[in-house]
C-alpha cells in the first residue's frame, strides 16, 4: 500500500502526471476521508506500545487462562458477575481513551479486554445454571485451553458476538485476534455438535478443523477485499490456516502419492501469498514443504550418517529460498499483477495489488 502527501500531488500536477483542476477535488476528498477514519494506527514497537500490549494480555490471561479453582470456587454467578464488571469497567475507560483522549491503541486494547470477558461470563452463567446441555459439564474454565468438549461451543460464540459488536463501534484490528481465536477453538468444539456424541475419533476431530479453517480463510478473504484502513485479516488469515494446514499436515499414513500432493498443496500456499499479499502464506507453505523433504531425506538416507547433512541442506535451502523471495518479492508481485488472468487478478485484495 502507497501513500502520498499533499507534496507529491502537487509534484504530480507539476510534471504533468494529475490534471490540475483535479487536484482541488481530490485534496478535499482525502482530507475528508482522513478525518472521519476512527482506525488506529498501526502498532509500533517502542516500549508504551509493549507495555500497553503486555498488561492487555496479563489481564486476558490472568482472567482466562489461568483463572482455575481459585475462580471457579466463587460460584457461577459470582464469576459471571465479576466477568461483566470487568467488561462494564474496562469499556468505560476504552471508550473514555478512544473517544475523549484519542489515544486509539490504548483505547482498543482496553475494549479487546472488555470483549474477552465475554466468554467467562457464559461460563459462570452456565455453571450457575447447569446449562451444559447434552456434552455436560467441561470442567473448569481452565480446561478451555486444554480440552475439546461440545459445551464450550456457548462461550465460542459468546465470544464472536461480542469481537463483532465491539468492532463495529471500535475498528480496532486486534479485537480480530480474540474473534479468530474463538473461531479456531469452534473448529475443535464443534466435532461433537457435528457427529452427534461426545466420543469422536481424531479423524473426525481432524477432518471438521480443516473445513472449518478453509471456510475462515474464505472470511478472511472477504475482509481483505473491503479494507477499513486496518489490517483487520490478519488474524483470521493466522488462524484459519492454523486450522486448515495443521489438520492437513496431521493426516497419518497415506501413499507417496498423496504426500507429493500435500507437498504441491504447499507450493500452492506460497504461490498464493503473491496473489494475496500474505506472507503468512509463505510461511505455513515453507513449512509444509521442509516436512514434505524431510520425509524424502528420512525415507533415502534412512540409518545413514548423510541424513543430518541432508536435513542441513534443505535448511539451508530453505534459508536461500527465503533470501531469493525478499529479494525479489516486489518483482514477483509486478509478475502476478500482469500474468493473471483478469478474473483472478480481480479477486485480490487491494493491499496486493
């Protein structure tokens, strides 16, 4: 993505590039659109950024994660009601910061708190109310990070509900991170929803993440095609392929045939981080192929003295591959912009284009 200053339009004008009538229009427009942006900025990495990011994700963990028999001994409403406090608190003082102070990253991270109660709240209502239904109860809220279980489905969605109630008044893109982790852990929940009973196989388990990582990645796709002003797909673009590869990457045995496949599959993942503009791409593809040429060294120099020199050689590789693509990543995008086909080149995002 470019950006210009009023500096360089009016160089533009000078050399002949922008009709100078335009250019009255054009500076109300973007001085118009620049006022009514409510985005925040991208985060930087001095040291407030990373205290602001630091204490956001102790509180989140400190409320989530580990919030275990300590928590949980309180009872269920009280839990939920502690829940809802810290919300009620905590997007009192982000909407105070974003609106009143301007101060939209602070501000964000403080409604990014404010939504992650979301879940826990649920939790303490259903453990109040013996609300688990047909899975039961999963345990402590702990066991959220540990354990697949049909019941956490209510908080998943709990969760998602609040991220998109949140976004819409504060576009904040890391309120995505809480949304899109939701949506992965769904992807596992969901398996006993789907087959209808609390045993399932991995297989089962296995099969219903990689959909459902492929259907968040096509989500994930249609937020890049209407940017906000923030990157706000980043995260579903993470953690639908976290989804989709890792189930992908799990399928036990298969035929050499189908491991060349896989293999093909992640050179497809890198060819579409050109297409994209995603490098995350490249790297679950990069991963995916190592794995696919460890597998080769493993099965040819099996029992060998040369199998770590082999394993060297494709990390270095690898390595060399990587240096190739920095190198030569603004060229490869100049090549895909002209060489699509127009109905593929129509479907990339604008950032990539």
């Amino acid at each position: 993505m470019m950006h210009f200053t009023d500096q360089d339009l009016r160089a533009a004008v000078t050399a002949g590039a922008l009709d100078a009538n335009k250019l009255t229009p054009l500076l109300d427009f973007l001085n118009g659109r620049a006022a009514t942006t409510t985005v925040a900025p991208a985060p930087r990495f001095d040291l407030a950024h990373l205290l602001w990011y630091a204490g956001a994700l102790i509180v989140m963990g400190a409320m989530g994660l580990f919030s275990t028999l300590a928590f949980s001994a309180m009872g269920g409403y009280a839990l939920a009601a502690t829940a809802i406090a810290y919300a009620v608190v905590f997007t009192a003082a982000g909407h105070y910061l974003w609106h009143q102070k301007n101060l939209r990253v602070p501000g964000g991270l403080l409604i990014a708190i404010a939504v992650s109660m979301a879940p826990l709240a649920v939790y303490g209502i259903q453990d109040a109310m013996g609300m688990w239904g047909t899975f039961g109860r999963p345990g402590t809220m702990h066991d959220f990070y540990v354990w697949i279980k049909g019941s956490w489905v209510y908080m998943e969605i709990a969760a998602i509900v609040a991220a998109v109630i949140a976004l819409k008044r504060y576009p904040f893109p890391f309120i995505v991170m809480i949304l899109a982790f939701a949506l992965w852990f769904m992807s596992m929940d969901l398996t006993p929803w789907i087959f209808g009973r609390s045993e399932f196989s991995y297989e089962e388990r296995r099969i219903v993440s990689l959909w459902f990582g492929l259907a968040v990645l096509v989500v994930a796709w249609l937020v890049d095609r209407r940017p906000r002003g923030g990157d706000f797909a980043f995260w579903l673009h993470l953690f639908g392929l976290m989804a989709f590869w890792c189930s992908l990457s799990l399928l036990e045995g298969g035929s050499e045939l189908g491991k060349l496949l896989y293999a093909l599959l992640n050179v497809g993942l890198i060819l579409m981080s050109v297409v994209l503009g995603r490098r995350v791409y490249a790297v679950f593809g990069t991963l995916g192929i190592a794995g696919y040429l460890g597998h080769l060294a493993h099965a040819v120099f099996q029992d060998s003295m040369l199998f770590p020199f082999a394993l060297s050689l494709i990390g270095v590789a690898i390595i060399v591959a990587g240096l190739l693509y920095h190198r030569n990543q603004a060229a490869l995008a100049a090549w895909a912009e002209r060489n699509l086909p127009d109905g593929l080149r129509r479907l990339r995002p604008a950032h990539a284009q």
